[in-house]
C-alpha cells in the first residue's frame, strides 16, 4: 500500500476504520447496541483478518440514527425498519427529481 492509497482511505465513506470497541465508544453505546443492530441487518461490519468486525464512518451514521430512536423509546427492530424506509425514500425522492430535471429539459429542448 503506498502512501497515496493510505491518504485516500481518510475521505472514503465505506473504509471500516473503527473496531467495535471504537465505534461503541465515538456513539456513546455498548458493543451490544452495535451486535443488535447487525443481527437486524441494519448494518454489516467487516470483518478484519482476525474476524474482529470494523466499522465505516457511513456505518457509524447509520448506527448514530438507530441509536438516536431507540433513545427516544422506539423498539431497535422498529428503529432498524424506519431507518431503512427512510433511505428507501430518500433515494426514491433522488430519482423523482433527476426524472423531474431529465424531463424539464426535455420539454425547454422541445419549445425552443
């Protein structure tokens, strides 16, 4: 690996740069809040060479919104359900609009 590749590796969303101990302690939760979570598949560390998981900086997000539910009384199962319908949504919203600019400038291509 040189040096450019380590550099690079800082900015990447999806590099799992955090043992769970870490990810636990940046989000204020236990290990367990963390095993929870994967079992629901709400997220899925990898797994190091030793087979200890490791958490992205995405995955940290994820955990801090699933975290931030079950705080306020949601059931973790829930929190994982309602976290996944908002990202089914905020991607479906995503498309919609590219649909809505695709379409916007094919109609002023049309009437000029």
């Amino acid at each position: 690996m040189t040096a450019d590749d380590s550099i690079g590796r800082i900015d990447d969303e999806d590099y799992p740069a955090y043992t769970m101990g870490r990810a636990a302690e940046l989000l204020g939760t236990t290990q367990g809040f963390l095993r929870a979570i994967g079992e629901a598949r709400l997220i899925t560390p990898l797994r190091s060479e030793g087979g200890h998981r490791r958490y992205s900086r995405y995955q940290l997000r994820i955990a801090a919104r699933a975290r931030e539910l079950v705080d306020h009384g949601t059931p973790i199962e829930a929190a994982c359900r309602i976290i996944v319908l908002e990202d089914q949504l905020e991607e479906a919203q995503r498309i919609n609009a590219e649909h809505e600019r695709s379409a916007g400038s094919s109609h002023s291509s049309a009437t000029a």
